[in-house]
C-alpha cells in the first residue's frame, strides 16, 4: 500500500500520480489495467477476439462510420447515402478487390468518368451465369465468347471504305475489297462493276465463265440459263427453252408495273394493250359517188383509244406489220352499181387500197325487184410509229350504206399482228 494516501483532495487537484497508485510505472503508449482483482498494472494496448456494438459505430472521425438507423456504411463519409458508399474529398474514390498473390481489379470514382478494370496486366471478364461472354485485355482488344468459338476486334481503326473481315481463326481486322469485283477465292466466280476503265456493265462469272452481263442501258444479257426458280416460276433450257408455271396458274409480263400479256393456264394468250379497235358509222347514210374518205363516230371497242373518231384516223403506237379489214353494206334497191369498193390509205397519199371493187346488181337481173350489196377488203401494212391510215369508199354513183346496230353492216376493223 502507498505510504501516501490518496485523499479527496489530491482526486480534486487531479494530482494523482505513481507513488499513490503503488504501481510500477510501464513503458510509452501503455495503458492501466485491472486484473479483476484489486491490483494495477501497466500493459500494451488489448486486443479484442470479439466485439458487439449496438447503435452507430465511428473511427476516427470518418474513417469508418456505421449508421445504424438507416443501416448504411460510410467510408470517407460520416453521412453516407447508401448502403456502402466511398467519398474522398478533392480525389478519387477507389475500392479494390484484391489476391494474395496480386491480381486485383477495381471500381474508382472519377471526376468526369467511372472507371472499373483490373490492376497490372491481368485481363478483364465480363460474365453471364458465371461465364465470361466478354474480355478486355491488353490496349483495348475485346474478345466476345473467350472461352468458346469466339472473335478478337482489331484494337485500331482502319483506313476510310474498309471492312472488318475474319480470318477463320477467331481474328478480326480491316482489310480493303477491290471496288470493281467480288470475288471468290481464286477469283474465278465473281461479280465484276466495271471490266475496263468507266465500262459501266455489270458481270457474272462462274468457274471462269461469263454468263451474265447487266449493260448501262439497262439491258440483262444471260448466255445460257440451266435452271432460275421462283417459287413456282421456273426458266431453264434443259432439252427445250422454256418458261413454266409449276402451280399451273397464270404467268404476268409487265413493264412499268402493269400487266401487258398473260398466258393463262389453259395456254390463251392476251395483251390488252396490244392495239385492236372497231369502228362503224353510228347510222345509216348516203354515200356519194367516186372515190371519198369517211369518217366512222362510232366504235365497238378500242383498247388504247389509238382510233380517233373525230379526225377518222388510227396512227400506229408503235412499228409493226397491222391487219386491216373493211366491209361495206349496201341498202336494198332496184339501182346498179357497176363497181363499188371499201379500203384504207396510209399518210393521205398514194393508192387506196380497196383490194379490187365489187358491184350492186339492178332489179331486173332477176325475179326480185331489189337487191342489197355487199363489198369487202383485207390488207396487211408495214406501219411505222406514228404513220396513219384513213377510210375510203369508192361507188359508181351515189348510194344508201348500211350502218349503225353496233357494227353489224359496215365496218372498219384493225389489230397489230407483229412487229
């Protein structure tokens, strides 16, 4: 027991010291334990095995702070705003996960960007069901599906119109396609845009072989064709040329997007834009004698409207050899016409062409006190675009011609047969 007692007034000066404690004084830094009981003694700082706190915990000030109401940790931060949050004032904040043995990655905080990566040269996975889909890896080189049959991208750009292309073994780079030709690899099938400087044609070749050229005219010029099919459309040679229908439906041509000729199922075949018309006169009427052109008001069809009825003429659409064919009527009489004729003329010169005349018998001829009279003519004429034909009738005298009724009597008719 100290030989100087500890009094109240000592405790109240806050002067207690070695001598009255009885103890030994311990080294710098060690701090006054208890045994449990009643003796004093110096020891370093306790270590503890175990700890529970109840309620906020702080380290040094924030280093490390527990907030236990709203259950968030705070690293840098006495007031975190989530469950775990790292601040650093004025500098990154930097969270690193890392091995015993030095492979380590990251998560930092930037000031204008965020950053997750691994530490040294290790490479980076991204993982799907705990497998890595993606990798990075040294400068940037991006490998999809590392650990199966995956691809590296080149980890640079290439130059302008180049095209990423593989070379087979899982490596990715920037290579130039010539701009005149697709071609396989010994370059003998290939698609060529221009053979020699500014051709303008397109070429197919195959095996060595051009079959197929696409000129600046638009044109598609095919050398041979074994066998196109689509759907049930087929073209193919084989023993005959040939163009079918499989399904056996009809088979459209157009051009401008409308249906010019059909061949329907049963083998017809129709053009409703090929020309072809009928025209009559709307009624009755007396021709004069000699040599005169009509005009027929009236038609029974005329798919391109290529007969004017007002001026009397139908021009030709296009070159090509047409069929004309006439026929006049005349109305029952006791009078005679020694000659009679119906025809057409080209361009309003040169001859009629009435095929030769015919003639209208007078009452006396036989028992009957009247006759009618009929006259026709056919011609087939080499027409060129825009050339023009007009109606004649030719009569030794005047007479009444039969019209009306839809064409019945007298008519002018016309088709083109072929170019």
């Amino acid at each position: 027991m100290a030989t100087t007692k500890v009094t109240k007034g000592v405790i109240a000066d806050n002067a207690v010291g070695i001598d009255q404690l009885d103890v030994t004084d311990g080294s710098n830094g060690q701090v006054l334990t208890t045994d449990g009981a009643g003796t004093l003694s110096f020891s370093s700082t306790p270590t503890f095995s175990s700890a529970t706190v109840t309620g906020d915990a702080t380290f040094d000030t924030d280093t490390l702070v527990v907030d236990s109401t709203n259950n968030r940790v705070g690293i840098g931060t006495a007031t975190p705003a989530y469950q775990v949050e790292i601040e650093n004032t004025g500098s990154n904040a930097l969270l690193v996960l890392d091995r015993t043995d030095g492979a380590a990655c990251f998560i930092e905080g930037q000031a204008t960007r965020s950053a997750f990566g691994s530490v040294g040269a290790t490479p980076l996975a991204l993982a799907y069901n705990s497998l890595a889909v993606v990798l990075v890896g040294a400068n940037g080189a991006i490998t999809v599906n590392p650990d199966g049959d995956g691809f590296t991208f080149p980890t640079t750009d290439g130059t302008a119109n180049q095209v990423l292309s593989t070379d087979g073994s899982g490596t990715l780079s920037f290579s130039t396609i010539s701009p005149t030709s697709i071609a396989d690899a010994d370059a003998d099938t290939k698609i060529q845009v221009e053979e020699s400087l500014d051709e303008d044609v397109i070429r197919f070749d195959v095996g060595g072989t051009e079959y197929m050229t696409l000129t600046s005219n638009g044109k598609l010029n095919v050398t041979e064709i074994a066998h196109i099919s689509s759907g049930t459309l087929e073209i193919g040679n084989g023993d005959e040329k040939q163009i079918f229908d499989a399904s056996g439906a009809t088979i459209q041509f157009q051009t401008a997007d409308i249906e010019r000729m059909r061949i329907h199922s049963g083998g017809q075949i129709t053009a409703s834009y090929q020309p072809c018309f009928m025209c009559y006169p709307s009624a009755s009427f007396t021709a004069s004698g000699g040599s005169v052109k009509y005009t027929f008001a009236s038609e029974a069809f005329d798919n391109q409207n290529e007969y004017n009825h007002t001026t009397g003429r139908f021009t030709a659409p296009v070159a090509g050899k047409y069929l004309f064919m006439a026929e006049l009527a005349l109305q029952s009489s006791v009078s005679a016409l020694s000659y009679a004729g119906i025809g057409v003329r080209v361009n309003g010169s040169g001859d009629v062409y009435y095929g030769g005349w015919g003639y209208k018998a007078d009452g006396s001829s036989n028992s009957s006190s009247a006759h009618y009279g009929k006259v026709n003519s056919t011609v087939i004429l080499n027409l060129a675009q825009g050339d023009y034909i007009e109606l004649y009738i030719e009569l030794s005298g005047s007479h009444t011609v039969l019209g009306g009724n839809g064409g019945t009597y007298t008519r002018l008719m016309g088709h083109l047969l072929t170019a």
